[in-house]
DNA sequence: ACCCAGGGTTGCA
DNA sequence: TGCAACCATGGG
C-alpha cells in the first residue's frame, strides 16, 4: 500500500483487505451516511470523514497527511495484517472460509471509546437501523457542529455534554429503559470512575469487570466496547444472530452463551475477535440458524 | 395481534 | 446458580 497526500486529500493506494462498504456495514459501528456506493461520509473522535472506495484506491478527503497519521491511519487499523489474520483463521477452522471470502474486505476498527459505549448501551434488543437513528440524534441535539461546505454536521457529544442531560431528556431521544444506563456510564465517565487509559491498561478480566460496573453493561456490550474500541481483539461478543451461527456450526441444540464465549476462545484464541465480525457479518446477510 | 431486535436487571425458586 | 418477566420502541 502507498499513502500520500494529494490536492487536499489523502489517498490510500493498493490497498489490502480494506473495503469502505464492507468496514462500516458490518455492524461494528453507527454514525455513518452512505452516500453513493462505496462512498460514505463518517463521525469518530470527534471528527467528520468524507471517504470513498474505487477497486483497491481509498481517498479520504479534504485532509492532511498529519491528520492521517494521528487519527484515521488508527481508525481504520491500517498498520495490521489481515490477509495473515485470514489465513490463520482458515488454518483453524476451514470452514470459516465462505465467511471470510464473502466480505474478504473487513476490518475491526479503533473507535472513539465513548460513542462507542454509549452507542452499544443503545444496542441492546434493539435493530441496527434503530440504534443508528439514535445515535445521530442525541449527535443532533447534544453534539457540537462542525461545517462542511456550509453544511452543518453534528458531531457525538463528549462526556461533558452529555453530563447535564437527564433522563427524561434521554427518552425524548428515544433510548426507552436504557436512559439511566447512559446517566450512570456518563457520569461515571466524567468522575473518573471509568477511565479509557486504565482500561486499556489493566487486561480483559479486569477491564470486562469495570465495564459490567456501569449499569445496562453486561457481558455482551463490555465486549464490543473492549473489541471495537479498546484494542482487546480477542474478545468474542456473543448476541442473539452470534449464538446462532454458533449453534449452527459447533452445536447440534442450543448452547449457552457462555460455552459458546469459551470455545470460541479455546478455537480462535488471539483472533476470536476477528471470527466474530466474518461470522456475524456472513450470518446476518445471509440469515443463518433462522 | 404477535414476534423479534448486536441484552441487562430484577425477582424468585 | 438458573430462569423468566420486564424493560421502550420500531419494524416485519
């Protein structure tokens, strides 16, 4: 892959195991427009991206090469090898190869830790396009603007501003019984209490532990926080379609999630994290188990 | 009218 | 420890 900078954008040449549609539609994330095929517009750390895909040619617009450095270069994990990570997941399981190849252009992003939290609070029983509509409207009321071309965007609002928000304020958003589960994860957020530096630091266990300490985080939304935001990419998030596919290709009957959470370490270990997203992502598509 | 969604908490055995 | 009712909301 060749990087560089060129009439205000920065292009990303032949790149590898990278496909814009395939990064942001498979689930891991939710403050995103499409705007024409393989173009999309996207919010992370507090930041808007227009971005757009022709074959193996990525152009992220109107940036720097600085900015690329510091933040998207990250974003998008760049810098990792997925064609390994596809081939030692098909030496462990050859059957994860249909998955795989069906969106061979997949990649985990590092995303901005409190929307990622907060979005993934949201997530829980509800649908994609749902939680989606959730998080660009608490962008929308809460969120600072940022101007493109004359058109405001509104970023997701940091801790801060959502500190004052209440409850009733929060279901006005539409986010139903989950409102006092986003006041306790902002609140504990702003105190310190649960503090993005630490988490990173301290491994899985404990940072699983300190994640299920917020209200409305149990294991399922710990997980996707560790794997999609704080780097942990051996944690295997299991839902409802995650237990399925599961279920249907290690279980002959329903299995417990946490059987399931465990083999999936024992099988995939370091790179259970990746498997999740091939499989979620095949397994939505193309309703698996039902 | 009924069921389900990238679940979690509470209550009760 | 295990299980099920319940939680808001929208879409099929």
């Amino acid at each position: 892959m060749k990087c560089f900078e060129k009439e205000g954008n920065v292009i990303l040449e032949n790149v590898e195991a990278f496909d814009i549609e395939e990064i942001l539609e498979c689930g891991q994330c939710f403050h995103f427009t499409k705007l024409s095929e393989k173009e999309y517009e996207l919010i992370n750390y507090g930041r808007y991206l227009h971005v757009s895909q022709i074959d193996k040619n990525v152009i992220l617009y109107k940036t720097d090469m600085e900015t690329y450095e510091r933040v998207w270069k990250n974003y998008f994990d760049v810098e990792r090898d997925y064609n390994d990570i596809k081939h030692k997941l098909i030496d462990i399981d050859d059957r994860l190869t249909t998955a795989i190849e069906a969106k061979p252009g997949i990649r985990i992003l590092n995303q901005d830790f409190f929307e990622t939290l907060i979005s993934f609070i949201i997530s829980q029983n509800k649908q994609i396009p749902h939680i989606k509509k959730i998080v660009h409207t608490l962008s929308d009321r809460y969120g600072s603007e940022v101007d493109v071309d004359g058109r405001i965007i509104k970023l997701f609002p940091t801790p801060e501003q959502l500190k004052d928000v209440s409850e009733d304020e929060l279901r006005e958003c539409k986010v139903g019984f989950r409102a006092p589960y986003i006041r306790d994860a902002v609140v504990k957020v702003v105190s310190g209490v649960i503090d993005e530096n630490e988490l990173r630091s301290i491994g899985a266990g404990e940072c699983m532990k300190r994640l299920m300490s917020i209200k409305g985080v149990g294991e399922k939304v710990a997980s996707c926080v560790m794997l999609f935001a704080l780097g942990y990419r051996s944690t295997f998030p299991v839902d409802v379609w995650m237990k399925r596919i599961m279920e249907y290709m290690y279980y002959d009957s329903p299995a417990k999630k946490e059987d399931i959470v465990a083999l999936a370490s024992e099988k995939y270990g370091e790179y259970a994290g990746y498997a999740q997203q091939y499989l979620f992502y095949y397994g939505r598509e193309n309703g698996i188990g039902k």
